[in-house]
C-alpha cells in the first residue's frame, strides 16, 4: 500500500553522523516528497490504517484496528439516539400543552379587554347597551325583596336569642322558687305556686321557640339558597349581556370601516363571535326569567305557610293557651323537643 510504502522509506532512511556529532545533510529524496504529497491529498483510508502502540517493529499484538473503533464510536450513536428519542417527544408534548395554555390566556385576555372597554363606555355615557325593561324591573325587584326579607331574618334571629334567654331565666326563677318553697314552710304555697307558673310558662316558651325556629329555617332557606341561586343566575346573564354588547358594538365599527381582503376576515370572525354571544345571552335571558317565575310562585307557598304558623304560635302563647299552641305546631309538622316536661311536677300529679 502507499502508506506502508512512505512509512517504509521513513523507518529505513539512515541518518550520517560527522565528527561533531551533528547530523549531516542528505540529498532530498524526490520519491519521498512525491509520496508525501500525494498522501497529504488524497489522505489515508482510515479503515485501512492501525494504530501502532510500540515503536517499530513492535509484535502485532499492540495494534488495534480503527475499523473496530469506528464501530464501537456508531454504536454509541445508535444508542445515543434511541434514548434521546422519548426526550424529544415529551419536549414536543410540553411545547404543545404551553401553547394551548397560551391560546387560553389571550382569548381570556381579549375578552376582558373588550368586556372593560363596553364597561367604560357605559359608565361614561358613551356606549350603547341591550336594554330588557320587565325583565331589569324584576331583577331590581328581587334584589329589593331579598334585602328586606334578610331584614326580616336578622330580626327575627335577634327575636329567637332574646326569647331563648328569657325561657331560660324563667326555668331557673321557677327552681329558686321551688326551692323556697320546700325550706320556707309559711311560703311553701306561695312560692309553690309561683314555681309552677313558671314552669308552665317556661315549656309553653319552648314551643314557641320551636315554632320560631322553624320560621327562621324556612325563612333562611329562603334568601340564602332559592334567592341567592336566582340571583346567581342574573349575574351569569348581565356578564352575558355585557360580552354581547362587547362584541356586537366591535362588529359595528367593523361594519364601518373598509372592506377589503385585509378586513373581511375580520368580520366574519366578528360576525362568528357575535352569533355567539347573543345565542348565549338569548339563553340566559330565558333562564332569568323562568327562575323569576318559580321563585315567586315558591315565595308565595312558602311564606303563606310560614306567616301563619309564626302569627298562630304568637297569639296562642300570650293567649296562654297552651293547647291551640301544640296545636299549631301539630298542623304544620314542627318538633319541638321540651327537655322540662321529661316529669310532670308534683301539683300537676295532684
């Protein structure tokens, strides 16, 4: 081979040493420069050529063959690869999941900036708004409604505390006067029946009380799970009308403007997301006021029932009528549970 062929003219060339020890010049060897040359173009082939560990001359076992180094450098690559693969797809999965998240945040930042800019316009005077009269005059009704009755239901919470602590002095002032009654043998009829008095008075006050709890149940029922879930739809439906007229007033001054190839996209994607907008608050509209209707009708059922039980407790307790009390708790299903008529007392047994 060529290159076995310079090495060759290389590992035999003899070197003349003179007298000085300097080593003498010889003639320049043209057949060696032209080898050399000729191998500095073309190159050597590397799966042809070995690396020698030795001098030269070494035994053959120092020499490794560079085909087998290529093989092993390819096989490392091969490998490299392949477990690079599983990285590369998670990448393009992240990048995919980045995007969406992307495409997410600038609708919702479009939409908010138009749903602003209809906001501002209305406070000032500037932007037009979809009006539904009957349907607002009912919404502001509800609202005026809901406010008193949450009036109502804080009086009467303050009602039921007040009324609790007095059927709870009077269970303790008919005790002090039982009590007397047993160590004040000249007293013992009257603090006898004094103590019974209260006692009456204390367990008819538990029944009452019963019936206000109950009135006060139905009552927060009432505002704070029927109403509130009315007017959470009204909420969802005045965002909706707010995002239509966003929409509707942006497909307006496109209208308005030129129509070419720049601005007809424009408008369709205009007209598309004002189609939809309205179909939404069309939709909610219709469900504002079918809530309204039953509500009232609910109101209606639920209150007539309500004001009756709280007006025919009321009376019958300061009646002192104790049976049309139980009576009216028996009509409209109510419990009472009166820890004080566990015993009869002993001039009730008499």
């Amino acid at each position: 081979m060529m290159t076995d062929g310079v090495m060759g003219k290389a590992a035999t060339m003899e070197i003349a040493i003179n007298s000085n020890g300097d080593s003498a010049e010889l003639p320049e060897d043209d057949s060696l420069e032209q080898d050399l040359q000729q191998v500095m173009v073309s190159g050597p082939n590397l799966n042809e050529t070995s690396i020698v560990s030795g001098g030269y001359g070494a035994p053959a076992e120092g020499i490794i063959a560079t085909a087998s180094i290529k093989g092993c450098v390819a096989g490392s690559s091969n490998v490299h690869h392949s477990q690079s693969n599983p990285v590369s797809t998670g990448n393009e999965a992240a990048r995919g999941i980045a995007g969406e998240k992307f495409d997410v945040v600038k609708k919702w930042g479009m939409n908010t900036y138009k749903c602003t800019k209809q906001m501002i316009s209305e406070r000032f005077g500037r932007g037009s708004r979809t009006v539904d009269l009957e349907l607002e005059t009912q919404i502001e009704l509800l609202r005026d409604t809901k406010r008193k009755y949450e009036n109502v239901l804080r009086l009467a919470r303050a009602l039921t505390g007040h009324f609790y602590s007095m059927v709870q002095t009077q269970r303790a002032l008919g005790e002090a006067f039982s009590d007397l009654s047993q160590k004040s043998p000249e007293l013992q009829e009257e603090f006898g029946y004094n103590a019974e008095t209260q006692k009456l008075l204390c367990k008819n006050g538990e029944t009452l009380l019963g019936a206000i709890n109950f009135f006060v149940s139905s009552i927060n029922t009432l505002v704070n799970k029927t109403m509130e879930d009315t007017l959470l739809t009204v909420k969802l439906f005045e965002s909706a009308r707010l995002e239509y007229d966003a929409y509707r007033t942006d497909l307006e001054e496109l209208n308005l403007g030129p129509r070419d190839s720049l601005t007809l996209p424009k408008i369709d994607l205009a007209q598309q997301l004002h189609s939809l907008h309205k179909d939404k608050y069309e939709r909610l509209r219709n469900d504002v006021t079918i809530k309204l209707k039953f509500l009232e009708e609910n109101k209606v059922k639920v209150m007539h029932k309500q004001l009756l039980l709280f007006h025919n407790a009321v009376s019958s307790y300061f009646a002192g009528n104790q049976q049309q009390l139980e009576m009216t708790l028996k009509q409209f299903n109510v419990k009472v549970n009166v820890p004080s008529s566990d015993k009869p007392s002993w001039l009730e047994e008499q």
